[in-house]
C-alpha cells in the first residue's frame, strides 16, 4: 500500500541515524502532521476549504482509522474554522497522531521500534527505519519537482508545504542546494490554500514562541 501523507511526513521528521524526530523540525512539525492529515483528505474527496471555512464535501470513510478518525472531528464541530483554524486546532493531538503513525509504520515493516534505558531510569523509544528506501522515494520525488520546471502532482505540492513548514529542506538539501531552491519551494507551495494556511499557522506559533524565549 502507497504511504499516506503522514506517514511520507514522519519519515521526512526523522533523524536516520539515531531513529528519533529531529529537533529542528518542532514545534512546527506537530502543525504541519496536522496539515498533512487535511492534505489526505483533501486529496480522497472529503474535505473543501474557502476563505472563511474548512468543510466535509463527503463524510464517507476513507477506510484509514485515523483520518476517518479526523474526518468525524471535522464533521462533529458545530463551530465552523477556516483551514489554519483547524491546523492549530488538530495540532494539539499531534502526539497521539505521532504514535499512531509510529505504530502503523512498524507493522507495515517500514520502521522497527527499539525501547532503551536512559541514565538506567528514563526509558527512550526509537524508530530506526528497516531498509530507508520509502524516505528515499518521497525525497526523490520532492527534489525531481524542485530541480525541474515540469507542473507537479497535487500531492507533491502538498508535501513540499509541509516539508518547507517543518524545516526539513534544511536536511534535505545542502546550503548552497537550498539557496537555489528556495524560490522554487515557495512558488511551489504556495499553489495550495492549506499550504498557506499552514504556513501562516507556523509563523504564528514560531512568533509566541520568540517572544516566550526572548521577552523585551
């Protein structure tokens, strides 16, 4: 089975040597598994999005336990959100997503879970991945768009704003790769509203976060 949005996503957050998620990529990256949950579902038919409001076009399941599981949020709320509104609002569960995705990586083989002692007392969990070859696939499909002039799939648009979200091209790509790349990323992802949304969703947070660290 083809790896869904998410799961393309976490693999990307993951430090390849050490099986953790890596630190640059957060607190960003917990907005951007949520957008990544909408981009499915955007993707399946379930979901549209305007200026003022994100909505169910189709509440039928998807046949995915967790984004049926997003869907019928997205459903249930009475109180209607726009894109970022819902970003911010799924992102609060992004720990539980993680460990779903976490979960469902290692039964698909993709991943392997090892469980370790840290000072003999704090227990740590890895996630080092089995073969790397599904990462290799979703990089070399986001650098093919990158590097080329060619109109990409919606779904690599998609990706490419949540990876530009998450700070993952600095991982990616080299500096000097990235500094070519950059406005490539940009007009790129700047195609999708959720892309957008996302982004606007990430400065904020990004902007509490310098203002928490760095008060005047």
């Amino acid at each position: 089975m083809p790896l869904t949005m998410p799961e393309e996503l976490l693999l990307l957050m993951m430090d390849d040597a050490s099986g953790r998620l890596l630190d640059r990529a957060m607190p960003a990256g917990d907005y951007a598994l949520a957008a990544a949950a909408l981009s499915e579902l955007a993707l399946a038919g379930r979901i549209d999005s305007d200026s003022q409001r994100l909505y169910v076009t189709n509440p039928g399941p998807t046949g995915d336990a967790l984004l049926d599981g997003v869907l019928a949020r997205l459903g249930g709320m009475l109180e209607q959100q726009d894109t970022r509104g819902w970003i911010e609002t799924l992102a609060m569960d992004a720990a539980e997503m993680r460990d779903k995705l976490f979960a469902r990586l290692v039964e698909a083989g993709v991943l392997r879970q090892e469980d370790s002692r840290f000072l003999w007392v704090f227990s740590e969990r890895r996630y080092p991945q089995v073969s790397g070859k599904e990462e290799r696939e979703v990089k070399a499909r986001l650098l093919g768009v990158l590097f080329n002039d060619d109109i990409p799939e919606t779904r690599d648009v998609l990706l490419i704003g949540l990876a530009r979200a998450a700070n993952l091209f600095t991982v990616i790509l080299s500096d000097d790769e990235l500094e070519r790349a950059q406005p490539r990323i940009d007009q790129v992802a700047d195609f999708e509203e959720i892309n957008r949304a996302l982004a606007a969703a990430v400065r904020n947070v990004l902007g509490q976060v310098a203002r928490y660290s760095f008060p005047a």
